[in-house]
C-alpha cells in the first residue's frame, strides 16, 4: 500500500514529505533505492513520504547530496524544528505506547502513566475550565485506556519528579491514592520513580519536563511540552540520544529510590 503524501500547506514537515516524493519520482528511484543510499529501509522512506516520521539531520543531508538541491532538505527540516508539527500528539501517543523503555522528566506534575483516576479527574477539569477539555469524563476515561496500554507489556520505565510535582492537585484523599499508587508502582522491578529536591537548582530540567523512548529496531525519538497544548517529538536520532544524556544529568541530582520512596511516604502523615 502506497502513502499518500501529505498536503504541503499544512506544516513545513508536510512539505518536506511531499518534496521526497516528488525529487525520488522525478529521479524515477524506487523507494527501496532511496532507502539504501539513506541508510534505512523502504518502508521507512515510505513512512518518511506519508509524513508519519520526518527524516533526520543526517539523511536530509545525504538526500541535498543525491539530488544536489542545494540544502533544501536541511534547511527545510531546520525551520521545521522551530515550528510545531500539527499530528505531534499522535505520535507522543504511538511512541508512549510502543517504547520498550521511557524516560520521563517532569517538573509540575505526575505525569502519565502514574495518575490514578481521581488525579487526572482533578486535572482535567482544570482543562476544562480553561476551555481546553470539551468533555472530563471522556477525556478521563480516555486517559485511563492510554495508561493501560503504556504499561501493558512492562516496559522499562525511569521517572524523575521534581518534587513540587508532587503538590496538592486535589483534595487529600486523591493525593493520598496518588502518592501511594507512586509508592506500589516504584516497587515494581521494571519502574524507578525518583525525586529531585528543590537543593540540586539549578539544574537543565528548570525550563520544562520531557521524555525519552527506546523503540523497536534501535530507534530513538523524544517529546518536550506541552505550554498551552503544544508540544514537539524529535525523531532526529542525534537529537534524540541528546535529550537521553540531558536525563541522565538530572537525574545524577536526584534521590536515589530508597530516599525517594521515604519521602514520598512522608508526605502521606
């Protein structure tokens, strides 16, 4: 089955889809054949032309080299990476489902999977006072389903919380559950939930919260946001692997998961 190309007047990464397939037909190469001078398989070049992956620095290189356009394809990808890519909260969704091992960072809040229902409720509705959440109950229901799926098959997931992350966001008996849904699941052998203490600032995690996935075949891709429902996935594997060691800074700061669970479980008395 053929991709089909994206509009090019949706976003700058819609563009740089269309303008593959158009220089590889125009070239007449196969997908296969792009595939082998890029370095990745046809099926990939096919999900590079659908727009449902974007190419990296080193393949939108090597593609200006090909074809000699002058850099267009690095420039492009450049000014993409400034802007916002409007099917980023689909793919977060994907990668968050399929990741065989998460690194999250978060700064605010307890991010997904460790809400309970009752916190995300709180949440939620906060959204929807803002106007940005038509419908709580679905929202929360859908919430939960993703939850699920993002721990369905055990991934290995390495969580660092700001500790003001863990400030009321309901009412004490939502951040009872909540802290003790923290407490089981960091007992888990395939989770480690540790906190960094207000002591390490400053530190690289002040200016907002992120997350790193391992996916199949050895790739890499990460998120930062979401500021007023935006958010931006990186899919560049250099990049990539830069938000990984940004992670394992700030996480050299933080607690380790003994003292992390001890002061969790303090917060409960």
């Amino acid at each position: 089955m053929v991709r089909k190309s994206p509009d090019p007047d949706v976003s700058l990464y819609a563009l740089i889809a269309y303008y593959l397939r158009f220089l590889r037909q125009k070239h007449k190469m196969t997908q296969e054949e792009v595939g082998e001078i890029i370095g990745c398989t046809k099926s990939q070049v096919s999900k590079y032309e659908g727009g449902t992956r974007q190419l990296d620095e080193r393949e939108a290189s090597v593609l200006d080299q090909l074809w000699d356009t002058g850099g267009l394809f690095t420039i492009l990808l450049r000014y993409a990476k400034l802007g916002v890519d409007p099917n980023w909260s689909e793919k977060l969704r994907r990668y968050q489902r399929d990741a065989s091992v998460l690194r999250i960072y978060y700064n605010n809040i307890i991010p997904m999977p460790f809400q309970t229902e009752g916190y995300a409720r709180s949440l939620l509705t906060a959204g929807h006072d803002a106007q940005l959440v038509d419908d709580v109950e679905r929202a929360v229901a859908k919430r939960m389903e993703h939850q699920e799926a993002m721990l369905a098959d055990d991934p290995a997931i390495w969580a660092i919380l700001d500790d003001i992350a863990l400030r009321p966001m309901g009412d004490a008996a939502i951040m009872e559950e909540q802290r003790d849904l923290l407490l089981k699941l960091g007992q888990l052998p395939h989770i480690s939930i540790r906190v960094i203490s207000e002591n390490a600032l400053p530190h690289i995690g002040v200016d907002g919260g992120f997350s790193c996935f391992e996916l199949p075949k050895g790739h890499r891709a990460a998120f930062a946001g979401t500021s007023l429902n935006v958010g931006r996935v990186i899919e560049d594997q250099v990049e990539a692997a830069r938000v990984a060691v940004r992670f394992e800074k700030i996480a050299a700061q933080a607690w380790s998961e003994v003292q992390s669970r001890e002061w969790i479980a303090r917060m409960r008395t």
